[in-house]
C-alpha cells in the first residue's frame, strides 16, 4: 500500500507549524478502518499499514508530520496560541476526484503546542469522533471524515486510567478561524496574507483574480458556514464548542468533542458540562456563527483594503448580511424537511409555528413521522398545536409530501444513550454495539427500529466533556 503525499502546507507556510513526530504506540490495534472512505480516496488499505501508520508506530513514506499553529477565542475569551497539541499533520492526499485532504493524527503524543496536556486521547472520545462524523456524513452534512481508530496500547490518564487510542482524520483542510487570528493578533502581516493566499488557492481559486480577493475569501466562509450551521440545527446537531478553532474556513463541521443531537425539542439544550451560560446552546449557534465570522473579519482587515477605514467599512458589510444569509438558508432547510417544493411566501410562518407547536417532542422523529398521524401523536404531551398546524401543512405541501419527508428527514441519528453504550463496551474490549449502531448510523434513512427509540426515562440528563 502507498500513499502518494504533496505536502503543501509544510512546503508553502513555513513559520506557520513545528515539525514533530508522533509518539510511536507501543502496541497498535486496529479497531475500526474505513474501507469505503478509503476506496472513495483511491487508497487500496491494508490492516497491517493502517494499524501502523494510523496509530503513530510508524510513518508512511512521504509524510512530514507538523502541528499547525493557531489561536482562538474559547467560549469569548482570546488565546494566542493553541495550536495541534495532540494531533500531527502526516501530509495531503488527493482524492479521486483530484480534491487536496489532509491527513492528520490525533490523539497522537505531545507537540510544543500540548501546554498542560498529554497529547493523548482515549478510545471513547475517538470512536466517539469516528461515529458521529461518519453519521453527519451519511446525513449529507459537510463534515471531516474519519479514516481509522487504532488502540495505542498505552494508558491514558482522566479520572481514570483508560486506553489509549489515535484517530486518523481526512479534512479537506485544517485552516480555521482561530489560524489567521494567530498571525493577526501577533501584527505579523506577511504571514496572515501568506496563510489567506494559501486558503485562498486551496478553497476558493476562483476569487483570487478579483479586485477584493479577501473580501470575497470571506465571503465565500460565510456562505459555506451560513449553510453548515443550519444543516445543523436541521437535523438537531449540537456542536456544543464553537470556539473560533473549532470552526474550519473549508465549511466542514471539525473537532467533535461534546456534540451531540437534540433529543426532545428545547432550543436551549446544551449537553457541554463547560456551557454554563449555554453559549454553545442548539439555538445560539446561528448566533455564534456571526460572532466567530466577525472575528474572521477582524483578523482579515488588514488585508481587505490599504485604507483602513475602508476595510472595516466593507468587512461591516458582509458582517450585516450574516443573519439574513443565514435565515434563507434555514428556510431552505425547512421546505426540504416539510417536503414544500418551490417558494411561498408564508413557509416561514409555517416553520416558525411548527416549532412554537413541537416544543419537547422528539425532533428526528416529528419531522420523519410528519405525514403520519397515527405515529407522530404519541411522539407529543399536547397535540393541540399540531392539529392546528398540521391542516395548513397538509395545504401548502400537497401531493407526494409523504415521499418528499421520508427522503429528507433520517430516521436514526446517533441517540445519546445508544452512543454512550457503544463507547463503554468499545473501551471494556467489546467493539459489536459500536460496529451495529455505526452501521445504523451510516444508513440513516433506513428505518430500524432498535435505533429510533429516545433515551429511556432513567436515563437522565445528558451530559458530555471536552479535552478527553
Ligand atoms: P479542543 O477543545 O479539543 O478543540 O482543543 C483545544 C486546544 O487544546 C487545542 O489546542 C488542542 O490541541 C488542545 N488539547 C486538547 N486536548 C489535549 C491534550 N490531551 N493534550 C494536549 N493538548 C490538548
Ligand atoms: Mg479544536
């Protein structure tokens, strides 16, 4: 097995990362390989290779592993310098398709960015990784991919000793927000236009010509992020640690720590045991969508224009408009998920009171059960709402809408219970409830009843971490 690298970062931003070896794991063990991912990237995978490479024991020919710097504002409050403090860039791949990935370890060892931390990860928190993008995936929802998890074979240390595990992450790149505010805040301007120029050629080629080409770079973050976000909230995904790192100028949700999907309806859900003030909440995150882009602008304004005073009139601009992109694309989502084909001018009434009328039902399910009166009602405490509302859906979305809400709303998403199921077996050796839900998951519009069902009541409160 070869993997053929171009390693551009490395080769065109030097003074943007360290280069630093994996720790090499001292008794590697596959535990979940991607083969269809890897047959969609053209790479013919073996066991032995993956177990290998993937866990840090050795490096594949080619790779020049880095750990990228970058800053970021963790729940409003400024970092200068994170960084990969536990994950190294092997290099880039091209996909069949001729798009440039990254291929990245974490979980992998110490970098000089790891401050406090051990540079480790457990096998929980990967396989965790590993289901839930490979779920957003299945759901159509730009995401990062996951190629592998190997058990490192070393101990890691939380409140308990755990086994260790390194997660192998395919990005189309790993540019954040949080990369052009490290340079910004350092007043290192060559760098930050090196880094945008960069992006730029990689994400966005075609506005490099273009008499703003910043301008319209940031433009084009703001679209794909307006879009993500509310794919998100379309299918009740929380991500619940948008700190500017976590968020990647290619669009693609990254970094799922404490994510997790909505159950019963309440706009304020969080599940971080960090989000005190329910900043990263299910319905603040178009909110913060316009706070972390707003930083992006502010660290792009000396690039924007020679005028100051101009650059921060035009990056204003484009700030203003986020809400109202993103409202469209929220719109958007929603005659998709009601089944509306074409445009009418009271679906946003039709959304908003749909919401107003499930409060607390169970979001995947009211949506996937819409056409269906006899299932949806026991989904809800008081229909009352609902027959109000339903006759004017029935109305506006017509013939075919049974069809059209079956082929948009997944019927299993990774349920919080099921989840933390899957991960405690994995880490005490077992790996077939993780192997049945992932297979479940990665199949979402396919109804398998064993996995639609809510937590059961004894189930509680749903709490999740980060940093694990
Ligand atoms: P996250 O909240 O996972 O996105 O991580 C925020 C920052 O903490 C990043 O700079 C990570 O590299 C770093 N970090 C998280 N966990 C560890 C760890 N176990 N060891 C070292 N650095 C870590
Ligand atoms: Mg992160």
């Amino acid at each position: 097995m070869t993997l053929t690298f171009d390693n551009s970062y490395a080769r065109d931003l030097p003074g943007t990362y360290l280069r630093v070896v994996p720790d090499p794991a001292p008794a590697p063990r596959l535990l979940v390989l991607n083969q269809p991912l890897a047959a969609h990237l053209g790479l013919d995978l073996d066991a032995g290779d993956a177990e290998s490479w993937f866990s840090g024991a050795s490096l594949p020919p080619g790779a020049d592993p880095i750990a990228q710097a970058y800053a970021g504002h963790q729940f409003g409050g400024f970092s200068p310098q994170l960084g990969d403090g536990r994950a190294h860039l092997l290099g880039e791949i091209s996909g069949r398709d001729g798009q440039r990935l990254d291929i990245q370890l974490k979980g992998s060892g110490r970098t000089p960015f790891s401050r406090g931390g051990d540079g480790k990860a457990a096998v929980g928190p990967m396989l965790r990784e590993y289901l839930i993008s490979e779920a957003m995936a299945a759901l159509g929802i730009p995401t990062t991919r996951s190629l592998a998890v190997v058990a490192t074979g070393a101990t890691v240390w939380r409140e308990t000793a755990l086994p260790g595990a390194v997660l192998t992450r395919i990005a189309a790149s790993h540019l954040r927000v949080g990369t052009f505010q490290f340079f910004a805040a350092r007043g290192d301007k060559a760098q930050l236009r090196a880094v945008a120029d960069y992006a730029i050629a990689r994400h966005d080629p075609d506005h490099a010509a273009g008499d703003h080409p910043y301008l319209a770079f940031l433009d084009a973050v703001i679209d794909r992020q307006a879009r993500l976000i509310a794919e998100w909230m379309g299918v009740g995904f929380i991500h619940g640690v948008m700190n500017t790192d976590n968020m990647a100028i290619s669009g693609e949700t990254i970094d799922y720590g404490p994510c997790a999907f909505m159950e019963g309806y309440a706009p304020g859900t969080v599940f971080s045991s960090i989000d005190h003030q329910g900043r990263y909440s299910y319905a603040n995150q178009p909110v913060i969508l316009g706070w972390n882009i707003a930083r992006l602008a502010e660290a792009l304004v000396p690039l924007i224009d020679p005028d100051p005073d101009r650059a921060v009139d035009l990056a204003n601009g484009r700030l203003e408009s986020i809400s109202g992109r993103y409202r469209a694309e929220w719109i958007g989502v929603m005659r998709r998920k009601l089944g509306l084909v074409g445009e009418d001018p009271g679906d946003a009434d039709l959304s908003d009171d749909l919401m107003t009328a499930m409060a607390g039902a169970d979001w995947t399910l009211t949506f996937r059960r819409l056409a269906n009166e006899a299932t949806l009602r026991p989904l809800f405490e008081d229909f009352r709402g609902m027959e109000a509302w339903l006759p004017r859906w029935h109305a506006r979305a017509g013939e075919g809408a049974a069809q059209r809400v079956a082929a948009a709303n997944p019927a299993v998403i990774p349920r919080n219970h099921q989840v933390e199921d899957a991960l405690a077996a994995a880490t005490a050796g077992d790996m077939a409830p993780f192997q049945a839900l992932l297979a479940a998951v990665q199949d979402p519009f396919v109804e398998r009843e064993a996995y639609m069902l809510p937590a059961p009541s004894g189930f509680g409160t749903y709490v999740t971490f980060c940093g694990t």
